[in-house]
C-alpha cells in the first residue's frame, strides 16, 4: 500500500508537468442507531446511471439480495451530489463512488465507511488506481507539444470541460496537477483552483464547462464545445477503444467503437488523442455503517471479495468480452478487496 500511496501523492502534483453543506460530522451526530431494515439502497453515480449497465447493476444487485437476505433497489442520479447526499444522509445505504465523493460523504458522516475497492491488474492493492485524463481532439495534439513532448501550456484560453466538482479524476487531480504547474511561473504564481471554475476574457480558460458525468465531459470535447476535457479511462472504456499508441500514456489515441450507446451512439469514429495521464485511486463502494448492520457488513465484505464474485462474468467482465459492464479483467488477477478509511489520505491530502 505504501507504494501506490507514494505513487499517487507524487504522481498526483508532477504528472501535468511530464504531459501529463453540512459540517462534518453533523450527519453522524444525528444519526439513528442501527435499525434492522428489508432494504439495501445503493446510489450510482450519473457515469453508472445509464442504461446500457442496468444489467451490470442488476447483478450485482442479486448477489447483495443473496448475501444478506435483503431486497436490493437501485436509486440512479443525474449528478454527483445527489449520490454524496444520499450515502451521507442514510437515504442510500451503499455507494459506487470516486475517492473525493467519499471524501466528502466521510466528512458528512464519518459512520460512511469504505466497503471495498477493485484491486489493480496485479490483484493487489500495489497497482489499484485508474488514470484521469487531459484530452484533446485528434488532430490537435501538435498544438499541445513543446521539445516533441506534450506539453499543457497551451491550454490557457481554450474552452475547458470538467466533470463535476466533486468528480476526483473529472475534477480534483487534474486541477490540483494544473495549478501544481501553473503556479511555479511567475505569471501564474498566485493561480488557485478556484481560479479554473470560471472561464471568460480575462480568466486562466476562455470557457470552463462541467459535463455532468465523465460520458458528459467527453461528449463536450468531441462536439466541440470544448477544446480540451477531463475525463478518466475507467468511465468511457465501454464506449471507446485504442486507436492507436500506448494506452493510459500521452499520445494515445482512442476512437469511440461501433455500436457505442448513448451519449456516443452519434459520435461513431470520432477520435481524441491523450495529452496528460495521472494515476489516481480506484473508486470504492462505499457504506453506511449507521444504516446497515455489522453483521450485514461482515456479509458484503465476504460476498464482494469471494470467488463467487470474482468469477461472475457478470459483475467482472472477462478480458475478452465484448459485453458492456461496470468492471473488467485485463490479466485475469483482478478482483475486490478492502480497505480502510486511510487509504484515501493521499486524495485528501490533494484538498489542503
């Protein structure tokens, strides 16, 4: 763990260089005890709402129904917030979500508590993360070069797209990791991040627009009502496929697929190119110890992380699959494991 977790703090603050409302604990002070319930809620974040991953969901589903005897329901959103404030306030009681919209559920409620996180390719926690992307166009990635390297200088001026605020690959890495280097010109040494979330004449972008979702982000870019777009791998790999390149590296060239669903269904063919990669921490489910018994933890903890699950083509896509699904094998070794609370201290870290 301390590997990735050096990775990532190091990575986070240096990777742009190379190419790359309630107090806390409020909520949990508020809080019931436990009370035995028939319900599982879990709340999907908009990237996971669509419904082209019902079916993924819908396992997933069976199997908490399985394990802990309780009838599962879906609650789907349209923006991050809806998701945060649903775990934080026991409306939801489970959450897929990324590292910062845990952070923020934590700091709402602190009986919010991570139940598991995909492992990496190695099938540890030594290489769990998924990379956060700065993305143009194909076709004008040349503009975003200096020396043959890539280079983000150039995006100052241009109409940039975000996720969400909330969103840590969609929003909180990739604008840490640009005022990260923005900040050591003299021009820009007093840049802050709230200095990115406005666009106009005389603002850091021209434009700054928040797609909603990292699908949202994406769509902005190749529609052209942005330039340049922060998205992560994880989000569009059931839409998009290599065209060329390296994955995850800048420089790679993705294409979005033959029979990609909405919002990509009008947008077949079209390419982006990479021009900054960082590693971030792989998203967790996350849950709430205040509506969900302990008994019913130990339970998902057991099911998310047997063979049962790892071995469901269902919930974890075989590496040649061509289905379209939540997670997938690339090596074979992948699967959930847990974590605690700590493990995301390096994302945090990213807020001070």
């Amino acid at each position: 763990m301390k590997k990735v977790l050096a990775l990532v703090i190091s990575l986070t603050l240096t990777a742009v260089i190379a190419g790359c409302a309630s107090k806390a604990g409020d909520a949990e002070q508020a809080a019931a005890p436990v009370k035995t319930k028939d319900t599982i809620t879990i709340a999907w974040y908009p990237n996971e709402s669509g419904a082209d991953l019902k079916d993924a969901r819908d396992e997933l589903g069976k199997v908490i129904e399985k394990a802990t005897g309780k009838k599962v329901e879906h609650k789907t959103t349209t923006d991050y917030i809806i998701a945060i404030e649903a775990i934080a306030s026991g409306s939801a009681d489970i959450a897929y979500m990324g590292p910062q919209g845990y952070i923020e559920a934590n700091a709402k409620n602190k009986k919010v508590q991570p139940l598991v996180v995909p492992s990496g390719e190695s099938g540890t926690l030594d290489d769990a993360v998924y990379y956060s992307w700065l993305n143009v166009r194909k076709g004008e990635e040349e503009a975003y070069k200096s020396g043959g390297s890539f280079s983000i200088d150039n995006i100052v001026g241009k109409k940039f797209s975000f996720v969400s605020n909330s969103s840590t690959s969609g929003f909180k890495v990739p604008s840490t990791g640009i005022v990260s280097y923005f900040s050591k010109k003299d021009k820009y040494k007093n840049l802050t991040v709230d200095d990115l979330v406005q666009g106009g004449k005389d603002k850091f972008f021209n434009e700054v627009l928040f797609g909603g979702s990292h699908q949202g982000a994406a769509v902005n870019l190749l529609t052209g009502k942005a330039d340049v777009a922060a998205f992560c791998d994880t989000c569009v790999s059931n839409y998009v496929e290599l065209s060329s390149g390296t994955a995850n590296k800048p420089g790679a060239v993705y294409k979005v697929k033959q029979g990609a669903a909405e919002p990509f269904n009008t947008l077949i063919g079209k390419e982006f190119s990479l021009i900054s990669v960082t590693p971030v921490l792989n998203s967790p489910f996350a849950i709430n110890t205040n509506t969900v018994s302990a008994d019913d933890v130990k339970k998902l903890k057991d099911v998310f992380t047997s063979d049962a699950v790892t071995n469901n083509p269902k919930i974890i896509l075989p590496k040649d699959s061509k289905d379209t699904g939540l997670f997938k094998q690339k090596t074979g070794k992948e699967k959930f494991l847990t974590v605690d609370d700590a493990w995301f201290n390096p994302v945090r870290e990213l807020s001070k």
